[in-house]
C-alpha cells in the first residue's frame, strides 16, 4: 500500500468504459523490444478467443529482454487465441504458445506467473 496524500493506493490499474469502472488487478506489465505492455489488457483482447482457462505472461528473451506469451489449457483454444491475438498491435502480440495440463496458481488461487515463466519448454504444451 502507498500513501498519496490523503490517499491510500494499493496500486491497481482500473478504466472506466461505458461508465462502469473496471478494475482490471495490479499492472503486471512486459517490457518487450522496449514497450511496456500490461499483460491484463492482453488478456482481455483473447478472452474471446479461449473456452479454457490461459494467461498472458513474459518470458526471458535474449533480445528483447522479454516477449509475451500465452500458456493455456484447452488445446482446441490455440487457433482462437492466435486469432484473437492478429487484432493487437505488433508490440501486444504474443510470441509464445503453451499449452499445460493446468495453469499453476499461487496459495491464493490466482495464476502464478512466476512459475509460469519457469515452466521448461519440455513439459507438456511446449513452446511453438
């Protein structure tokens, strides 16, 4: 928590759109090839595209320093996602594709994207 004055901020990155405020969590952002993308806005734009749960994550890049991916559980939601994924800019496209067994998630019960990013690429769902 942060104190902005007579504020307190816990550093949650919210829109309003249509009038209703939309809280969309803390900004887990990747910086790739020098932008800096929050992952939530990622995740919204394929929601559409997934039947099954996914998140949107950076991996370490030689390169770029990090690039986006997407590590998702329904194999049948790939084409969808990929799809999904042609409407965001260049700098918001995911690089990577992974499909597991089931997304880990933290003692919380949200996506743990550390162990995300850790995931060996010889684990089920490979990237590809």
């Amino acid at each position: 928590m942060r104190r902005d004055g007579e504020w307190a901020t816990v550093g949650d990155v919210g829109r309003i759109r249509d009038g209703v405020l939309e809280v969309l969590g803390r900004p887990d952002a990747v910086t790739t090839a020098g932008a800096t993308v929050l992952v939530a806005e990622v995740e919204t734009a394929l929601a559409g595209g997934a039947g099954g749960p996914f998140a949107v994550h950076g991996l370490p890049h030689p390169t770029f320093g990090e690039v986006l991916a997407v590590t998702f559980v329904d194999p049948t939601d790939e084409p969808r996602l990929r799809d999904a994924a042609r409407a965001l800019p260049a700098s918001h496209r995911p690089r990577v594709w992974r499909r597991v067994d089931a997304l880990p998630l933290t003692p919380a019960g949200k996506v743990d994207r550390a162990a995300l990013a850790s995931l060996s690429d010889a684990e089920p769902g490979s990237a590809r």
